[in-house]
C-alpha cells in the first residue's frame, strides 16, 4: 500500500454522486485524508471511506435494542379486563373524543383511542385491528 499525501488517489464515499469512488486527496490531518475532491463530478467534501448507515437503519437498531414496553406486550384479554371499569362512549362521526378514550362501535365493538388526527380522524385499537374513524365531523 503507498503512503497517502496530498495530490494522491483515494477511494471515498461521494456526498453528490453517493457512491464510492476515486477521489484526489486536498487535505490531510496527520496521515489521514481530511478533504478529498471527487474525480466524477469534481466535488469537494470530507473525507468518507465508506458509505454512512442511514438514519432509518440507525433508529431501528435503537428502537430494537430499546425493547418493548409492557403496554404493547399486554394481550388484548388483559387490556379489556382493566377498561371493564373505565367509562365507555358510543362511537358516532359526529362525536369528539381524545387519546385513551373507551368508544364502543357498533360493527367493531370496543376500542381504546390511540391517537388523534387533526382535524377530524382517530387511531383505534380493537380487539382484531387498529383503524382509522371520523370524528368531529358535521
């Protein structure tokens, strides 16, 4: 392998064309590449020797390493024996309910309100799917 100097040649991860490639050494901070120029499209950036993981990958190892909380890991005969005492509303469209409501709907049963969609929607949770409902509405 040949010492890197300014002037030399380097693999690099482009920022504009995001890809690796041949990239001319401008700047060195000690015996690394600190500036490179790309010898495609003649940008100049710091130097990468690779190409950086994305942030969406990044939050999920995050999200995974973090765990699940009790609430997601609470099965659905568990939740409904604790809204047993809890006071239900008649889901209507005309109706206006907040997150962690109780609404009972007449073709999906009961559903604890997830959250809320400005200006007029709801997340609900019932016992074989989340939906989506109208709210506020008319």
């Amino acid at each position: 392998m040949s010492k890197i100097a300014a002037g030399s040649e380097v693999e690099a991860y482009c920022t504009k064309c995001k890809l690796v490639l041949a990239h001319t050494v401008v700047t060195m901070d000690g015996t690394k590449p600190k500036r490179v120029q790309c010898n495609t499209c003649e940008g100049v950036h710091n130097y990468r020797a690779k190409k950086p993981a994305s942030k969406t990958t990044a939050a999920k190892k995050e999200k995974t390493a973090k765990g699940t909380s009790r609430k997601s890991r609470q099965s659905w005969d568990e939740v409904m024996k604790q809204a047993a005492d809890k006071p239900h509303k008649q889901y209507s469209m005309s109706g206006s309910f907040n997150e962690g409501d109780w609404i009972e709907h007449a073709t999906f049963g009961l559903g604890c309100v997830q959250s809320f969609t400005a200006p007029n929607k709801i997340t609900v949770r019932f016992a074989d799917s989340t939906r989506m409902l109208v709210c506020n509405y008319g």
